[in-house]
C-alpha cells in the first residue's frame, strides 16, 4: 500500500489535463479519448507529484507527531451516496456536481482550534486535502525545534525530501491525499 500526493494547485497545462481525465473518469472513460486523457495528464502532473510507501509515510508521520505538526482528530464522515446507481451518477450533472463540492469539502476537514495537521489525513488514502494554512503551521512548529535537533533529523534523506515537498506545497495550494 502507497500514498499518493499531488499539488492542489497545478500549472497550465496540468490542471486542465487533470480536468479533463477527471470529468471522463466520472463518466466512465467515454470522452473519446480514453485512456489518452489520462495518461496525458498523468505525464503532465508527475512534476507535482509525491510517492511514499506505507513505511515511509509512517516515519513522516511519526516525526511529524513528535515535532508537534501533527494533532490526533476523529474525522468527520464523507457525505453519503446519493446515488441509486452508477447511470445515475452519469445522468445526473448537477447532482454530481453537488455530491463532489460536498466531498471536497470533506476531504479538506480540519478541526477548531487545533494548529498543525490533522493526522487522520496522514493514516489513510483519503481522498484528503492538506490546506496551505496546515502545512505552513507544521513548518512553524518545526522551525521553533532546538537547532541541534533539526539538523540531527536533517541527515535522514526522506525526511529533508518530505520537508522539500511540505515547502513547495503551501505556495500551490497545499497537497491532496490519495
């Protein structure tokens, strides 16, 4: 099992690719053009891209957790189903439409009050988003650590790699978890 993060924010002609291979996704690959649009867009976003197997988000996690970037939350549910079936889904734009605001907005939960990350969007595929104003109050936190100790943790090339990509997210809209 792996973890997948992308950019929320994608330059031109990424995002439009991404676009594009999402709507045929929802519809079931009938553009046209499948799988072209996707591997089109998996081509174009692979720049914004991060990859980390189970072992290595964990070590992230943990450090992330001792650091204080992370906080334990319980996540609030996913909208339900509202579909009947999944020609209903395809039939149905405008309730489509509706059902994936409401996911987005799920999936970018965080919780009053706490400060860092929440966990729970580091433990599962999601579908998640990390905010700019998360990660950028995980780096705080991270750079208020002793000195010694960051640059004790900086020898270990995953974790200087994943500080990298939290540094290039919170200036493109943070990250998605999947």
């Amino acid at each position: 099992m792996g973890y997948s993060f992308e950019h929320v924010d994608l330059p031109e002609p990424a995002a439009t690719a991404r676009a594009h291979a999402e709507a045929c996704m929802d519809l079931n690959g009938s553009c046209g053009n499948w799988p072209q649009c996707y591997d089109e867009y998996s081509s174009l976003a692979a720049a914004y891209q991060f990859d980390l197997n189970i072992a290595g988000i964990r070590f992230c996690r943990e450090r992330m957790r001792w650091a204080g970037m992370t906080y334990q939350a319980t996540p609030q549910p996913f909208p339900d189903w509202p579909f009947d079936s999944l020609d209903d889904w395809r039939d149905d734009q405008r309730r489509r439409d509706a059902y994936k605001e409401a996911e987005r907005a799920a999936s970018a939960q965080t919780s009053p009050g706490k400060v860092g990350i929440p966990e729970f969007k580091l433990t599962s595929n999601g579908p998640w988003v990390v905010g700019q104003t998360e990660i950028e109050q995980a780096l705080i936190l991270y750079e208020a650590l002793p000195t010694s100790l960051r640059a004790e943790w900086e020898t270990d090339e995953l974790w200087v790699t994943w500080l990298d990509w939290l540094r290039e997210t919170r200036t493109r809209g943070g990250f998605t978890v999947s």
